[in-house]
C-alpha cells in the first residue's frame, strides 16, 4: 500500500524539556534548515554537551534560521562554522548586531573557562584542555550572519520563503515563519522563539500569527503568570526610598541583555517621584553599556510610549546622572564609597562578574540593600542569597550576609502561561502544536490550557523526536 509521505520533517534535538540548547532541523525539499544553534546553560555536564556532536553533519545544512541572540539560541553557531558549516545565518538586523557582543564574550568566556582547567589538569600532570571555540570561530560566523527587517519575505532556498516577526523578548527577537512550496499549497511552520510580555516596556508586543500548519512554541512560564508588572515597579520604587532612609548603597544584580534597559527605563520614568536626584546610578557592566547602546541605534524597534519619551523626554537610558563604567580601576573606586549608589552589575545570578566584587564590599552592612530582579537558579551565589543564606563565600572569605534583601517577580522578559495561550488563541484552526523550551511541569500544564481551551493537538517534543506535517 503506497501513502504520499508528508513533505516536512521537523526534528527537535535542543531545548526538549529543557529551557537551553535551542536547535531544531527542518527538512523539506530536499533542504536542510536549522532553526537556532544555543548553548546548554547549567549542570555538570554542560560543558561535555556543548562540544558534543550536533546528530547530523554541519557541512550537510541548507541554511541557518536564529531566532534571537541569547546565548542559549545561538552559542553554538561558532561551533557549527568550525565543523563545517558554509552556508548564510539569516536573523533579524537587531540580532545580527546583539549576535557580535553575546558571541564574542561567550568566546572570551570559553578562553577563561579552558585556561583555568587547564591550571587544574597541568598540575596533576594531565594535557590542557581546548576552549569550546576562539574568537576567530565568532568572526568567522558573524561573517555569515544575512540580516533581514521585519516582515521582509525572503525566499532563502528554492520553494521556502522566511519572514521575522516581533517576539517582544529582547532587542531583534523574531518569531519565524517558514513557507514552503510544496506543490498544492504552501504548508507554514511558526517557531514562536521566544514569546514576550505584552506589558514590558521598550519593545513591540509579540505579533498575533495567523496562518501555520504546526506551531513550534516556547513554553518556559507555560505553568504560571508573572507578578504584575506596574505592581512590581511600585515595589522597585519603595524599596529604593526606603534604601535612601537606610543610607546605604543598593545592588541589582541584572543581566546585560533586556533587564538592564528595562531598569533603566523604569528609574528614568519616576527619577523625581522616586527622588533619584538623591543617588549616583551606575551601571557597572562594559557589556550592558554596549548593548544599551545597540538598543538605541534600533529605536526603530521600540514601542509607541518608549518613542514618545525620546522625542519629548525623559531619554529612557540616558538618566541625569548615570555613570556607565567600563575601566576595572573605576569599578573598584566604587567599592570606596559606602552610601549613595545604586550599583546595576552583571552577572545576573551572581555567578560571575563585577557584582561579586560589589556584594563583597556591601553584604555584610546592614544599611546596604541587594535587589534581585531575574529568576536565580539553583546553585548560583544568587539564589543561596535570595534564599537567606546567613553566609556566603566570596574569593574565598567567608561574608556575614547583612544587607537587606529584596526580590522582585515581575520583570520577566518571557510571556507567562496566559500571555503564550493568547498569542497561540490567534492562529486560525488553532494548528497542531509542539511545545519546546520549557522543563516538564510548565509543558504539560501549557498543554493542558491549549488542548481545553482551543482543541489543539499538542506534542511535547523529545530530544531527536521527529514530527512531521
Ligand atoms: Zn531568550
């Protein structure tokens, strides 16, 4: 008995019950599209699965599709270029540029990750190890990278046809639609990437989609909904009055991509109701200080209210008195100062960065104040703190842990389950849909809101599982 093959194959090998290490191959046509190349972020055997194989021959790709440029999304592109990949990245102008400062520190990252293994292994008398790749890997990709605007339709290979939409997550994320030509009619195939909040400030909302024959979607928060976000900036402003009267300096650990810009935001909208005229803000992060740049070199890409403020004012980053440091000495200057600043410092749980020098001058005063503003995983010195530790080890002094600790839930960049379930309620027919990008719980709990709500066919993907449409 013959049966006419369904033309596409959607194999999802990264982020299947699990939040990193994004990647999934599309074959139809004869081609081979991958759809983002990340890195697996945490646990022990993270670094062995980032400079594992990638299941198929990187030199056999058609074409690489990224959906935006958090590490987890792309990490791996230098990789895929140094075992053989030659062919275009396409992603959205916003993230070509973002793609150039993430990979570049992920390789300097990789450099002090291997030298200091290395330092371990030389002196048991083992051989040193490799970093997982060398700048000239980054360059080598970004020289690949084929930016395209949003809503722009490029046909990338013959009979498939790739168009960005906004995802409101971070700066250039898309959501993907990938047409193909497949004689009758065209079949789609939306990857949401990821989804985020319609009420974050700076960015567009995420676009309603219409039209797909299988929905690829995210489903990090698919089991909860995230504090309100006006709620949660009230809080951000009585905290730092009450930080004032307690005369100390604040932390806010923040990562360089999204919440920093979105901090700034916020403190540049209530600087006088706030009374920021009373503090030095200082954004202690070369990286952040870049990309908030990059973000302002795309205010195409900004939301109505955030154009109104550069038109009329406040600038939303350019706040009175920010000092945006980048030299290491001015950065230890600050750690002289006892009271007055409010410190924003990457990394955002605290694992790396110049917020560990700044948390090993202040933890231990009691007028000091440390804002967590980002989800803190497990095993990080962020979440020890969030979770009260009385104290922690920094450099290898061991710290009374006294300053007064805030933690705020309501600044995520991902859409939380009611968000996804809406931006999903838009397609028409409501499409068959694989749920990717989310640990087991908050999966099936998305699940179950899709199948009652709309009917839907609902997969969740499993690492190398294959679907087809
Ligand atoms: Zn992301």
């Amino acid at each position: 008995m013959s049966r006419k093959e369904p033309s596409i194959r959607l194999r999802c090998m990264g982020a299947a019950g699990e939040v990193t290490g994004s990647r999934h191959l599309v074959e139809a046509l004869g081609r081979r599209v991958l759809l983002d190349c990340g890195m697996v972020q945490g646990g022990h055997t993270e670094t062995a699965r980032n400079a594992a194989g990638f299941g198929f021959d990187p030199a056999e790709l058609d074409a690489v599709v990224v959906s935006h440029a958090h590490i987890d999304h792309i990490g791996r592109l230098p990789l895929l270029v140094a075992r053989g990949y030659s062919g275009p990245i396409h992603a959205t102008r916003a993230t070509a540029d973002l793609a150039r400062i993430m990979l570049e520190d992920a390789a300097r990252l990789a450099a002090a990750d291997a030298e200091r293994e290395s330092r371990v292994r030389q002196r048991r008398g083992e051989a040193p190890v490799q970093p997982l790749y060398l700048l000239r890997d980054v360059q080598d990709t970004l020289r690949r990278l084929q930016p395209m605007d949003y809503g722009e339709r490029r046909e990338i290979l013959p009979g498939i046809q790739l168009r960005f939409e906004d995802a409101g997550h971070i700066l250039g994320a898309a959501i993907v639609e990938l047409r193909f030509r497949t004689g009758g009619r065209d079949k789609v195939l939306v990857f949401s990437g990821d989804i985020g909040p319609a009420a974050a400030p700076i960015l567009r909302d995420p676009t309603p989609m219409h039209e797909a024959d299988l929905v690829l979607m995210e489903s990090t928060y698919g089991d909860r909904d995230h504090r309100d976000r006006n709620e949660t900036v009230r809080e951000l402003g009585t905290i730092l009055a009450n930080a004032h009267a307690d005369g100390g300096n604040v932390l806010i650990p923040a990562f360089a991509v999204g919440r920093s810009q979105e901090l700034l935001y916020w403190m540049a909208r209530h600087w006088h109701d706030w009374g920021l005229e009373r503090w030095q803000v200082i954004l202690d992060s070369p990286m952040a200080t870049r990309v908030t740049e990059l973000y302002q070199r795309h205010t195409e890409l900004f939301d109505e209210p955030t154009r109104r403020m550069l038109e009329r004012g406040p600038h939303p980053f350019r706040l009175p008195n920010l000092r945006c440091v980048v030299d290491v000495q001015d950065s230890m200057a600050i750690n002289r100062r006892a009271s007055g600043q409010i410190i924003l410092a990457g990394s955002g749980m605290c694992n790396g960065g110049r917020i560990r020098h700044h948390l090993r001058h202040n933890l231990w005063r009691e007028n000091c104040d440390i804002v967590f503003v980002g989800f803190q995983a497990r095993g990080t010195l962020g979440r020890q703190l969030v979770d009260g530790a009385e104290f922690v080890t920094l450099f290898g002094e061991k710290i009374r842990v006294r300053a007064r600790r805030h933690t705020l839930g309501g600044l995520s960049a991902h859409a939380g389950q009611s968000g996804l379930a809406a931006w999903y309620g838009h397609f028409h027919g409501h499409p068959p849909v694989v749920l990717v990008h989310g640990e087991d719980p908050a999966r099936k709990a998305l699940a179950e809101v899709l199948q009652q709500r709309y009917r839907a066919r609902v997969t969740l993907a499993r690492a190398g599982g294959v679907i087809r449409f």
